[in-house]
C-alpha cells in the first residue's frame, strides 16, 4: 500500500481544496456584481437614448414652430413695408398728375 496518504496529507489536501473554493467563490461572486452592474448600466443608456429622441423630437417640434413664428413677422412686415411703398408711390403719382394738370 504504497499509494496510501496518511490522515493528516488528506486533511491539507482537503483544507487546500476548501480554500480554492472559497477563493473561486469570491471571484465568481466578484463577476457576478460585475455583471450585475454592467446590466444596470446598460438599462441606463438605453433609458438615455429613448431620452435623447424624445428631446429630439421635442426640439424638432420647438424648431418648426419658432421658424413659422419668425416667418410670421417676416410676412408682417413685408406686408406692411408693401403698403408703405404702395403709398409712396400712389402719392408721387398723384403728385405728378396734378403739375401735369390731370
């Protein structure tokens, strides 16, 4: 019975055994956190990229509404430049067929 191991070599080899489980444990527990919180984080950038299209929207919408407001005083005041212009130049021809004697 050569091949025999005494009590006490089976007792270090079982307590080597014990700890390399213990230490494999924690690194897998380690991962598992890791994991973990690499899932959150990617719940968070998808959360943040539906946020960021409903702001785009959002100023999409903002954009289109201040262009329609600024063209709006454009109209305006081409309209009333138009006028103004209009009666300029009614009057000078006014003007012109009265010296004329019209």
């Amino acid at each position: 019975m050569e091949d025999a191991i005494t009590r006490k070599e089976h007792e270090e080899f079982a307590k080597r055994i014990d700890e390399e489980n213990h230490r494999q444990n924690r690194r897998i527990e380690t991962l598992e956190e890791t994991v973990r919180q690499i899932s959150d984080l990617t719940a968070t950038v998808k959360e943040l990229a539906v946020n960021m299209k409903n702001m785009l929207t959002e100023q999409e919408k903002q954009g289109a509404r201040l262009a329609k407001i600024e063209s709006k005083d454009g109209e305006m005041w081409r309209t009333v430049v138009t006028h103004i212009l209009t009666a300029v130049i009614g009057g000078i021809i006014a003007f012109v067929f009265a010296k004329i004697g019209m």
